[in-house]
C-alpha cells in the first residue's frame, strides 16, 4: 500500500495543537507528549488501536418514557481528543503502511 506525503506547505498555518505565542496553556506539555509518541513496533500500535476507541464510546440514544433522547458525543469536550485520535491514525497507519496488517477490526 502506498503512503501519501503531503509536501504542500501553508504559510500562517498553526496545527489545534500549536501552542500560541503569547498565550499559556496548561495542557501542551501533556499535547506535546502524546504528539511525540512514536510508533515503531507492532505489538504498541496495537495497543494504541485498542486503547483508544475510533468512535466516541459515550454517544448513544436512549429511550424512556417513549421519548428518545440522544447524548451527543462527549469525546470531543476531552481537551486531548485532537492529540489522541492523531496518535490513533500513527498506529494504524504504522500497521498497514510498515506491517502491511489489515486494520479493518479496529475501525468503526
């Protein structure tokens, strides 16, 4: 399978997890460490697809009183969510692109 690089660059292009000149966020370290996690084995791209969920777990619809009420997904409000779902599309692609693996199981 062939791995697409994009080689196109933006000018003023800051990723969700740039940290803003001037501004000071609590959480880069934490969204710098999970960006820094690199995958080059098997056994933890593995690990990574199972741990994290490729959809949000806590959206669902649930029926009371013949009303339907929806519960929207959460995952998103987790300030993390950009920097792990990242981490989650490395360890697929490690498993196709570097272990030629089907990873049809873990995707939704």
């Amino acid at each position: 399978m062939k791995t697409i690089t994009h080689t196109h660059h933006h000018q003023n292009h800051h990723s969700p997890t740039s940290k803003k000149s001037g501004s000071f966020e609590i959480l880069y370290p934490l969204r710098r460490l999970v960006d820094g996690i690199q995958v080059k084995n098997a056994r933890l791209a593995h690990l990574i697809c199972q741990i994290i969920p490729c959809c949000c777990p806590f959206e669902r619809s649930i029926k009371l009183f013949g009303h339907t009420f929806h519960i929207p997904p959460l995952c998103k409000l987790n300030p993390l969510y950009d920097n792990f779902v990242g981490l989650r599309f490395r360890a697929l692609s490690y498993l196709t692109d570097e272990c030629g693996e089907d990873v049809t199981k873990y995707i939704c």
